[in-house]
C-alpha cells in the first residue's frame, strides 16, 4: 500500500488532529515504513508453523452483567456527570 501526503492529511483531519507540513512529511515517512513492515511480516510462509504455549481463554472472559445493584450505583456516582443511566466523560481525541 502506498502511503502519499494526502492520506497523511486525511488521517490527520478524521482524527481532528492538526499537522504541520514538517510533521506531515514525517507521519508520511513513518507509515511507509510501518506498512513496509506489514507487508514483510505478511509474505512469511507460516503455513506449516504450529503453534505453542497458546492459551486463548487466559485473554478472554465472560461477559457478566452487574448484579450488586449497591456496587453498579456507587459506580455510577462517581461520575457526576451521566445521561441514560450511563455515565459520561470526556471526549477522547
């Protein structure tokens, strides 16, 4: 894939980020580079490589709902600010 100034500016602009010309060159360098890498990583034949020491549940759990109604409310103020039940916090950018 490759990376031009413009796809620089467009990641810059969704993520409401502002760029300067210098920095824009560097961001440019630096994703070229990084997808370089990705390609590499991606033309390893992996096909006969069995995989070890793999313990998927160790990153899972299961998804259980609060039942401490006491526990979800003292969660739940402190946040003062909420909106449907929901607390709410800032923007992350």
């Amino acid at each position: 894939m490759e990376i031009t100034k413009k796809d620089v500016e467009l990641a810059a602009k969704l993520s409401k980020m502002r760029v300067s010309e210098a920095e824009t060159a560097l961001y440019e360098e630096q994703l070229k580079a990084l997808f370089k890498w990705v390609d590499e990583l991606a033309s390893v034949d992996t096909e006969n490589v069995r995989l070890t020491n793999v313990n998927l549940s160790a990153h899972m759990r299961p998804d259980e709902a609060v039942t401490n109604p006491a526990l979800a409310q003292t969660l739940r103020d402190a946040f003062p600010a909420q909106e449907k039940n929901c607390a709410k916090v800032k923007k992350v950018l």
